[in-house]
C-alpha cells in the first residue's frame, strides 16, 4: 500500500488538490475532518481541551467555537503547541483507524491529507510526500481575500504555520499554486501519473493483496510441511 503524504499551508490550495485526488478515485483520510470529530461534544478530545481552555471556548449548544478557539491559538505560541498536543494521539489514532479501513477495502493508494505533516512527524510514514506551495505574498492576498482578515490577522496564522519554503524543501513532489486552476489541473496531471505507477515489492507487500499472498504462501509451505512428515 502506497501512503502519500499530502501537505501545505493556510490557503496554499491543499483542499482543491485533495478534492481532485477524490475526483480521481484516490481514498483521501483527512486530518481536519478527523480533528473536527476530536472536537465534538462530549469526546475526549473535547473535554480535555475545554479543560484546558475553559468553557469560553464554547457555544450556548457546548459544541466548541471553532472560529474563537482559532483566534485564540493563533495569537500564542504556547496556546497553539498546547492545543496540538493535547489533539495530536486523537488525530493520529484516526488516522490510523480510516488508513486501516482502507486497506482493508483493498486500496492500494491512500493519500494522508496532513497540514501539519512534518510538525507531527508524520511524514517518515508516507512516501512520496506532495507540497503545496505558494509564495507568501500569494498566501496572505488568498487568505484575506477568503477569510475576510485584516492583513496583521493573516500574517499571525501564515506565522504560525512552517513556513511554505521550509515544506517544500522536504517534498519529493511539490506543487507550484501560484497560477490559476489551469496550471494547477496541468501540474496535478502529472502527480497523479506519478502517483498511479505501479507499487514497489514493499509497497504491495504491505498492501491488503500481498498480506493475503504472504498468508497463502505460509500455508501452502506448512500444508507441504506436513505431507512430508
């Protein structure tokens, strides 16, 4: 099984080249769908990050304030690395739980969409590892321009995040965003050739398939065993 590793930053364009893997066929686990799971009411992630936070964080129905949490981490370093950790096992468990789903359907790519790939230390599971990048003038004009924030606003969450050019500088395929949608559909061509080739002997040994070949080979040896005995 091939495990992609599929990264970026805060309007870098991440989310439109995970719908076009979707659109494509490719089994997507998105960690931000599973971190807003992490954060429903009454879960364990929920209750030790309102214990952390305080009940301010929450709405009048006591889901989280996803927006005021946000405001909230992106202007304090420490507020945000507490929040990471506090989330970071849920998320990896999840992620973990929907990569064993797939594997179990017989996928033989998955792509791990992972904003926060290598400040996790994600990445040594995936490979090859696809960034998204733009240059930072890109992602602030993006960012203001969708969000409706004020240019200091932007800036402290593009701050908060590793840096677009750090990321790219571990990629093994990085995707240049800086254009429109036709250059984008014209680089994500490629991509998802390269994606597609056909699995290494670890890949497939990994893979649902070659679990069921190593597991019929062993029984086929020990049934052999047997007759000779």
């Amino acid at each position: 099984m091939r495990i992609v590793g599929l990264t970026g930053g805060i309007a870098s364009g991440k989310s439109t080249v995970s719908n076009l893997f979707k659109a494509n066929g490719i089994p997507v686990v998105d960690a931000d769908v599973i971190a807003r799971n992490v954060l429903k009411k009454g879960s364990g992630g929920w209750k030790r990050v309102v214990a952390a936070f305080g009940e301010d964080i929450l709405l009048p129905s006591r889901e989280v304030d996803r927006p005021k949490l946000g405001q909230m981490v992106f202007s304090s370093d420490s507020k945000r690395q507490l929040l990471n950790k506090l989330m970071a096992p849920y998320i990896s468990s999840g992620i973990f739980w929907e990569i064993l789903k797939e594997w179990a359907k017989g996928a033989k790519v998955v792509v791990v969409d992972i904003p926060l790939l290598f400040e996790a230390k994600m990445d040594k599971w995936t490979k090859p590892i696809v960034v998204v990048w733009v240059s930072q003038d890109t992602q602030l004009n993006r960012l203001m321009e969708r969000d409706g924030l004020s240019e200091e606003d932007a800036r402290n969450r593009v701050m908060a995040q590793m840096s677009l050019d750090l990321k790219r500088g571990k990629a093994d395929i990085v995707i240049d965003n800086n254009g429109g949608l036709d250059e984008l559909h014209q680089q994500f061509d490629k991509v998802l050739s390269e994606i597609r080739r056909p699995l290494t002997w670890i890949e497939f040994w990994r893979s649902r398939q070659g679990a069921f070949s190593i597991l019929g080979l062993v029984t086929s040896g020990l049934f052999v065993c047997k007759q000779l005995n």
